[in-house]
C-alpha cells in the first residue's frame, strides 16, 4: 500500500494495539511484489512507429476474426 493512500489520522494507545500495528508494517514490508524484467525497445525513428502501428493493426485484425 502507497504511503500516500493514508489520509487520515489515527491514535494507537496500548501496547497491544502498538504491537499489532508494528507486526503489520513489518509483514507488509516482507511481502513486497518481486520486480520482473522488462524488455523494451524506443522508438527512435517515425519508419519504428509506423512498423509498430501495422503491427498492431495486423494483431487487432487477427483477434477481430476470432471474436465468436
């Protein structure tokens, strides 16, 4: 969860309630999402975008015959 998402104020009182909230935070910050590699390409050159965009017309043609 973003840090930003919390808008709210909240008061924990009690060493029970510090100890779940404490227990919370660190079991949110082993479960962290793993990271997958991307591969990317840039388009550098207006011939790159032109190539992308008959590819994906072809690919939006191909899925359009298979919709039953």
């Amino acid at each position: 969860m973003a840090t930003s998402s919390i808008t709210k104020n909240f008061v924990i009182s009690g060493k029970e309630q510090v100890e779940m909230f404490v227990n919370a935070i660190e079991e949110s910050a082993k479960n962290r999402p793993v990271r997958a590699p991307v591969s990317v390409k840039f388009i550098e050159t207006e011939e790159e975008l032109r190539e992308l965009m008959r590819f994906r017309k072809m690919k939006e043609k191909e899925r359009s015959n298979f919709t039953v």
